[in-house]
C-alpha cells in the first residue's frame, strides 16, 4: 500500500512570515495533488502536480513535486490569516486512479 | 447545479436505523468515489467506481452498501451502523484515463450515529 506522509502535522506561523510542508511518499508516482479543508467543509483542489519538477503558483502558496525523492513542498509565503486552514496532499500510483492522502496539515496563521 | 452535491448535509441515525446517502456529479466525469473522514485520523477511500463498475472495495464492513447506478450518481446505503461509523462522508467524482485524474469532492455529509 502507497503511504503518504505529511509533516509538520500543526503548524503555528505569525502572520508575515513563510514555512515549508512536506508531503513524502512511499512509491512511485508521477502525479501529486494537493487540497485545502475549512473546518467543516470539503476538499477544495490547489494544485496539480503531473510531472517531476512541477511547479505550480497561486497567490502565497507555490507547490512543487520531485518525483525521484517522492516529496512535494508546499510553500507559504507572507502568511496571512486566511490562510489557516488543513492542507492535505494525494498521491495515486502509476497504474489506477486512487488516490491516497496525508495526514494533513493543520495550519494556524497568528496576527 | 454544479459541481459534485450531497444530500442529505447531516444526518443522524440509530443503530437500528436503515438510510442512504446520495452523491450526484453534474461534471461528465466517469469515476466517484466515497471516502470517510473521522476526527485526527487521515481520509479513508472506501469505495471507487469507474464506469458504474466497482473497481475498489477497501476491507469496508458490510454494514456500508454502495450503489452507482449511472456515472452521474453513487449512493451509499446504510444499515445497523455503529457508533465508530460516526464521520464526515464525502463523495467524489473524476475523469480518467484522460485528463489530470484530479478528484472534485461534494460538500459532505455529517453523519452522527446514536
């Protein structure tokens, strides 16, 4: 079974300031995704990483994906509070479309 | 309607209770998927169905029935539930063998299980 793993797990930033996640995976992949959960609410989709050396920018967050290390980063840049949220990265194997997710990311942006 | 919905939002149910959860996908996709988020513990894939074929079944107690009976709705049919079954139950749906396979997840429904 494909393991994916997430750290930090809680992550407390000030607001302003940037940090790193990081997603590790136990097997090949060549696609990653990464989603943000409200407290309460769905998955909403961020990024989608579909080759080695992706990157993918939105906003304060940018993504990339290293598929010979299997690790992802997403990167915060400038936190702000509307950014607190869960972040959750998936990875399916090469052959079939599971995916399998981290333990996310719970975020708190402090001001 | 757009996207991925669920129906109904919350629901609370005895163990004794017999309820169905519905999922409609209004995006053309052929795959859905239900998943269970319990509190601190990582979202579980319980079933997946590609064409209206299940292809995934992981080791989900027989107590949970999944029904897809076209590519645009999935139910889960439930029944005797137990307290442990209490979850966020969400639904998904994708396009594969085409496309970024990427998952679009409907709002959820909160079940309680008394």
């Amino acid at each position: 079974e494909l393991k994916v793993e997430q750290n930090p797990l809680f992550l407390s930033m000030q607001e302003g300031k940037n940090y790193t996640i990081y997603c590790n995976y136990s097997t090949t992949s060549d696609r990653l995704y990464w989603y943000r959960q409200d407290p309460g609410k769905s998955l909403e989709s961020l990024f989608v990483l579909l080759s080695n050396g992706a990157v993918k920018q939105e906003g304060r967050l940018m993504a990339s994906l290293d598929t010979k290390a299997r690790l992802s980063t997403l990167h915060i840049t400038a936190a702000v509070h509307d950014l607190s949220a869960t972040y959750f990265c998936a990875v399916p194997p090469n052959t079939g479309n599971q995916f399998y997710f981290g333990t996310g990311t719970s975020l708190t942006v402090i001001p | 309607e757009t996207g991925v919905t669920q129906t109904p939002r919350h629901l609370v149910m005895g163990m004794t209770n017999k309820k169905s959860l519905k999922c409609e996908q209004h995006l053309g996709h052929n795959a859905m998927y239900w998943y269970k988020q319990s509190a601190k513990k990582p979202l579980e894939l319980m079933f997946v169905y590609n064409f209206k074929e299940q292809t995934e079944n992981n080791s989900v107690p027989s107590r949970f029935s999944p029904e897809c009976p076209n590519s645009s709705h999935l139910f889960l049919h439930l029944h005797t539930l137990q307290p442990e079954d209490s979850a966020l139950y969400l639904c998904a749906s994708s396009q594969v063998w085409q496309g970024s396979y990427e998952q679009y997840f409907g709002p959820g429904t909160r079940l309680t299980v008394t």
